[in-house]
C-alpha cells in the first residue's frame, strides 16, 4: 500500500505570502553559505542535507491523501489537495487510463470539499465518480458546490457519470478492492475517520480529530480506528497548551497522538491538518515542543513520528 499527502493544511488553504517566501530565500542562503557551499554545484547537495520540509515547508493545500495498493487507488477527502492530484492525473497520463475514481468524504468542512469542483474527472464523458460517506447529505453539498453563483458549471452539465453511496459506521466495506471501515471522530458537524486495510496492512485517516477520547474505555467501539495500524494519519493542528482556549474546535495536538499511538500498537503517526495561522517556523517549533514531550513521556517507544508534508508519499 502506498499513501501520498496531496494536501496537509488545516482549515483554510494557507501558504506564506510573497514576503514570506523571500525572508524564507534570504535564510536559506544565508545557511547555504555559513555551512560553508559556494558554487552552483552545491545546491543540491545543500538542499540534501535538509528535510524537505525545511526548505520547501509543510505546505498550504488542504486535506486530500492518495492511497494506492495493487494498481487501485482510493481518495479520502477532496481539499484543495485533490487539485494537485487531478493536474498529476493529466501529466502523467492516468487520466487517459484511468475511468473510475472513488472519494471518501470524511465531512462537508470548507477545507474538505474545497478541492472537488476542480477534480477534472467531473468534466469527461466516460469517467465514474464515486463518492461515499456515512453523512447521507453528500449528494446535496456536491450538487450544490456545482451550481451557480459559486461554480459557473452546474451538476447537470458534468459529463461524468456521478454516484453517492452512503455507508455505515463501523460496518467494513469493500471500495475498490481496499477493506474501508469508518468511525466517529470527536468534531464538531459530524466527522468520520476511516481505517483502510489491504493486502494486511492498515492506514488509519484520524483527521479532523480533537481526541477528546483517549483511552480503549472512551473511545469503545472507536478503538478500532487505532488498532496496530501501519500508519495513523493524525489531526495535531493545534498545541496542548492552548487547548483550554480552542476546546471544541475539534483538531487534536501531538500529545493526544502520541498516547492513542501507543495506547494502540501503532507503528508509525504522521502529524497532520496543520494551523493555517502557521510560519515554516512556527510548524518546526511546533514539531520540537513534540519531540521534547515525546522523549520526556515515551523514552522507550519504538513508535516513528513525523508531521507530514505536501507530496509526501509513504509505502507500507
Ligand atoms: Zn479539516
Ligand atoms: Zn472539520
């Protein structure tokens, strides 16, 4: 199984601005030349020396991650993410291949469905779309993102040939040869992660995720998300600090993801739906108040913890 983070923003689509991008160039010269590079030659072996999310950031699209496994794929949320995978389905030629596509909907936030009228499958005779949720209004929102006054193309013009499925919490389903079980997230406008399981391996999507539940006891039936997953892809858009301000909001903090991770056996968590209101900088503090609490609290803990960025693939 393969999984690949179109989108890894929070809430609102949100990168530097033009400002910010240059004050973010001019630090990184300075770096190239402190570390003592000169030549030409040497940028790549500079930017080698960095994790790609110290150069080129986190990211700014929103929610949208890619799972392929023997040659099928499956698309949990349509974010702004889900632009960058349609413009890579028309380079690389998949969307001439390519006819059925299948959308998870996770919930009708703003920054889960802000992607889908540019997914450019919508607009071809002879290509299936398939969307599935456990909310019954999925087919209402869609219908209503293609209409105008907000979308100059309404539903009834898209060529494609369109269906919604609702499927149920809890109950596993097969969509395109991937074993999909959804379950209750704690957010606000209800919010369903979805454990993905095929050829024995388990992705977890656990965005957008207050965990307000913590223990196998809270969580009950829940549980079953986290259960010795390969991956967990966990909401940590805000700090454990500022949680008595942002109670209720429905976005987690590393801390939380670090307990349901080795509450659970999971191998490996990916910290995610990260804080529009945040700098590169701010996101590496971020990631470094979680690596102290995680060396304070986890010493021994084999599990392998990053936040995740935009493009990133991992293979399972
Ligand atoms: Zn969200
Ligand atoms: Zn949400």
């Amino acid at each position: 199984m393969r999984v690949k983070f179109w989108g890894v923003r929070g809430s609102l689509p949100s990168s530097l601005d033009t400002f910010g991008w240059i004050e973010h160039f001019e630090k990184l010269m300075n770096e190239f030349f402190d570390s003592g590079y000169k030549t030409k030659t040497d940028i790549s072996a500079f930017i080698r020396t960095k994790p790609p999310a110290a150069v080129g950031g986190f990211g700014g699209a929103t929610t949208c991650v890619e799972v392929t496994g023997d040659s099928k794929s499956i698309i949990l949320d349509g974010g702004s993410g889900l632009k960058f995978l349609s413009d890579h389905l028309e380079k690389s030629g998949r969307l001439q291949t390519e006819n059925e596509f299948h959308i998870l909907m996770t919930h009708f936030h703003f920054d889960h469905i802000l992607g889908l009228s540019f997914f450019a499958p919508h607009f071809l005779k002879g290509k299936k779309i398939h969307y599935y949720s456990v909310q019954t209004e999925t087919e209402e929102i869609v219908k209503n993102l293609f209409k105008k006054p907000i979308f100059p193309v309404g539903f009834e013009h898209l060529n494609a040939d369109i269906h919604f499925h609702t499927i149920e919490a809890y109950k596993k389903v097969n969509i395109n040869g991937f074993d999909i079980t959804p379950f209750k997230m704690d957010h606000p406008d209800p919010s369903y992660g979805f454990r993905v399981e095929k050829n024995n391996k388990v992705y977890a999507h656990a965005v957008d995720h207050e965990a307000l539940r913590l223990t196998r006891d809270q969580l009950g039936l829940d549980s079953g998300l986290f259960e010795k997953a390969d991956l967990l892809y966990f909401d940590a858009q805000y700090e454990e600090e500022d949680m008595s301000m942002k109670k209720g909001w429905g976005h987690g903090t590393c801390d939380r993801g670090f307990k349901v991770a080795n509450t659970f056996g999971v191998q490996q968590i990916l910290f995610a739906h990260h804080d529009p209101a945040f700098s590169i900088e701010d996101s590496w503090n971020h990631k470094k108040k979680a690596e102290a609490s995680f060396a304070k609290n986890y010493a021994q803990s084999k599990l392998i913890w990053d936040f995740a960025f935009e493009g990133q693939v991992i293979e399972l």
